[in-house]
C-alpha cells in the first residue's frame, strides 16, 4: 500500500458539516487501500478569533503564551476528524503535532522544524489507523509548545510527507489548484497544470498564499511530489515537480502581489562608518525579515540604505534600530508606508533576456511608479504605491500573456 499525506486548510474544514465532507473524502481514498496521515488546521478563523481574544487582554501578550493558545485550534479539529472518522467506521487516531513527532527550534510564533521522529505514524499506520496530525505546531527540545506561523500546517504535512516516505502529499484547499494570479483580483487567471518546485517557492514568498514557502522548501529538498487541488471537487489541481514543459512557451508563468510593505530608509553622516552586515545581523538576531535591499553611497551626498519590510514587523524594526543606533552607527531613520510588492516569475526568464525591460516599459505605460526593484534568475519584484497594487498585475499579467493559457 502506498502511503499518502493528505492536508486540510480552515476553510475546509470551517465547519462541522465540512468535516463530514472531509471525512468522507478520506474514507474514499483509503477505501482504495492507501495508508493515509491527514493533517488539519484549525477551523475557519478560529486561530484569529483565539488571537482576538488574547489582544482584548493585553496590548503585547508573550510570544509563548500565545503558542500555547493558538496550538489549540488545530487539536479541536484534529479530534472532530477523528470522531467522525471513527463514526463511519474507519480507525482512526488523532495527534498533537508533538505526539507526532515534530520537534522544531524555540523561535515562538515562527518556529521551523529541526527534527520529525515518525516513529509513532509509521507504527500507527502499520495499525492500518488514519492517523490526524495537528499542523501548525512542535515542540522544542525542552518540550515547550510552538507555532509554525501562518501557513505552518502545510510545511508540518510535508515534513511528515519526507519522514514517511509518501507517494505524495495532497493540500486541498478552496481553489483548484496554482493560479497565474489571484482570480479574486486578477481578470482572466488560469490554472496551471504544472509547476516547478522554484517557481512555486518563488511565488510563495512574493505573496501567493496557496502554499507556505518553507513547506515548498521542504517538497524540494526531499523531492516529495507536492499537489494543490480543491476540498470540493474531484479535478487533479497543479502538480509540484523539479522540471515541467512551459505552458505555451511562457517565459512568465505566474504574477505575485502583496500589500502592507514598508520601505526603511537609514542615512549616515558622512564619511561612512556604517556597516550592513551589523544593521541585518541586528535585525536577523531579532527575527526581522528583510526583503529588497538598495544602498546609496555618493561622494559629496549622504550616504543611506533603504530596505523593504512587512508593516507588521516596522514597530519592533524601529525600536530595534533605534536601541543600536550607537553601535550600528547611523543618525537617521525614516520609513515609508502604503506601499506593496509586486512580482512576476518564471523559469524562462532564465535564458530570455529583456524580460525586466518589459516589464518596466509596461508600468511606466500604465503611469504607476516603482519605487525599488529586485531581481533574481527566475522572478523580478517591484515596490509600488499601493494603490497602483491590483493595477499592476492586471497589467503585468496581460503583458505576459497568462490570460491565454
């Protein structure tokens, strides 16, 4: 019997209806004789609505505290399954993600997975048990809970997926699969057939929300056959792998979009005494993640270093800044809001040089500015008002054809 990993996302299982729907869809494939791990999220928005709760009693509840409540959510769901599953006749068994085996490092809130002991799956399974892993959360070495951050439930599916050694691991979610865009925002997105492991990664981190970037990570690493398919129908979705065909002869096969991005600006008196590797070492040591970087050092003009982050981390960046301004050296920061992020990406840009120049040429058309620019092999990433966000990748994808796939 082939082993499968199947994963759940709230929407899917938002309700104790849908969760008869997932049970059902369970039942089918292990019917068919697959030894099967599902993991779960929690259900709808309750991770938001336990979040809310926290804040109506403090202003800055700590980090560990909130691991500990928010890993809740998953276990109501992962024991609702298992009921259920049971219900229809079909052993089942449900487990913490540190019952599981899923040990991570101790960064709360956004911990990463170090260690995944299968053990107890594989014993399980040999038991011919479905066995319900709670995603989202592990367990330190010293046996402190943790959370995986947003999106922590696939990276935990695929984890397991590499610690069993599964034929594949499903993440069903409420769309059909990858998209060239967001069809909530994008006229005429379409569904890709296939992608590659680096296209997906890239989109991931450029703001696709369809899959959490480490969890594609992990998919390559472990060259572990990843699909996104929908909880409501029976269509093959988008298949993750190392190479595919280009769609079409596509040179860009996917326009990515992200809002709330704060431009920080550093300036230093002259002459320059400052260092970048202390400000990002600085910011790393705090868990600030740093996107695009653009530095500016002319003689006779002061010298600075801008970079982008996310809104939600720009009150602990200027705080952390501002407690090792004397060691990090700079006199000044300033910060810029109402921004976002918008990227293209592609394996073929590769070998198709001119793919920037369009892009830019396309945007200067549609009068939206760009404000920074990131590049890479496989994507280009402009920082725009973000206002002009949606505006963009319509155009964007319009430009590269998407809309004809």
């Amino acid at each position: 019997m082939s082993k499968i990993v199947m994963k759940f996302g709230g929407t899917s299982v938002a309700t104790t209806e849908k969760i008869v729907n997932v049970a059902k869809r369970i039942r089918n494939v292990k019917d068919k004789g697959h030894e099967i791990v599902v993991v779960v999220s929690a259900m709808g928005k309750t991770t938001d609505e336990l979040a809310s709760l926290a804040n109506d009693l403090s202003e800055n509840p700590t980090k560990r505290e909130m691991d500990m409540l928010l890993s809740t959510g998953e276990q109501v769901t992962m024991a609702l399954l298992a009921i259920k599953l049971n219900a229809l006749g079909i052993d089942s068994i449900s487990l913490t993600g540190w019952q599981a085996g899923l040990q991570t490092d101790e960064v709360h809130r956004n911990a990463r997975v170090d260690n995944m002991d299968a053990s107890k799956v594989l014993k399980l399974l040999a038991e011919n048990k479905v066995v319900i892993v709670a995603g989202f959360q592990g367990v330190t070495s010293d046996n402190e809970i943790t959370t995986l951050g947003r999106g922590g439930s696939d990276t935990t599916a695929v984890a397991i997926a590499a610690s069993i050694e599964a034929e594949i691991c499903d993440i069903y979610t409420d769309v059909d699969g990858v998209f060239t865009s967001d069809p909530r925002f994008v006229t005429n997105a379409r569904k890709l057939e296939q992608l590659e492991y680096d296209e997906m990664l890239e989109l991931a981190n450029l703001g696709a929300g369809v899959l959490h970037p480490r969890a594609v990570e992990f998919a390559k690493n472990y060259k572990i056959p990843l699909r996104v398919r929908s909880s409501y129908n029976d269509e093959e979705g988008t298949i993750l792998k190392e190479e595919v065909d280009l769609e079409n002869n596509l040179v860009v096969r996917g326009v990515a979009f992200e809002s709330d991005i704060v431009r920080l600006t550093i300036e230093y008196d002259i002459p320059f005494n400052g260092s970048l590797a202390s400000i990002f070492t600085t910011l790393a040591a705090n868990h600030i993640n740093v996107d695009i970087i653009v530095q500016s050092i002319v003689d006779g003009v002061r010298p600075a270093v801008s970079f982008s982050i996310k809104k939600e981390s720009l009150a602990e960046a200027i705080t952390v800044l501002e407690s090792n301004k004397q060691v990090l050296g700079f006199t000044f920061a300033d910060f810029e809001v109402g921004l976002a992020k918008v990227s293209i990406v592609g394996s073929g840009m590769v070998s198709n040089p001119g793919v920037a120049a369009q892009m830019f040429d396309r945007l200067r058309k549609e009068n939206i500015p760009v404000k920074m620019v990131s590049t890479s092999e496989i994507k280009v990433s402009v920082v725009v008002p973000q206002n002009e966000m949606i505006h963009a990748a319509n155009a964007l994808h319009d430009e590269f054809g998407l809309a004809l796939i």
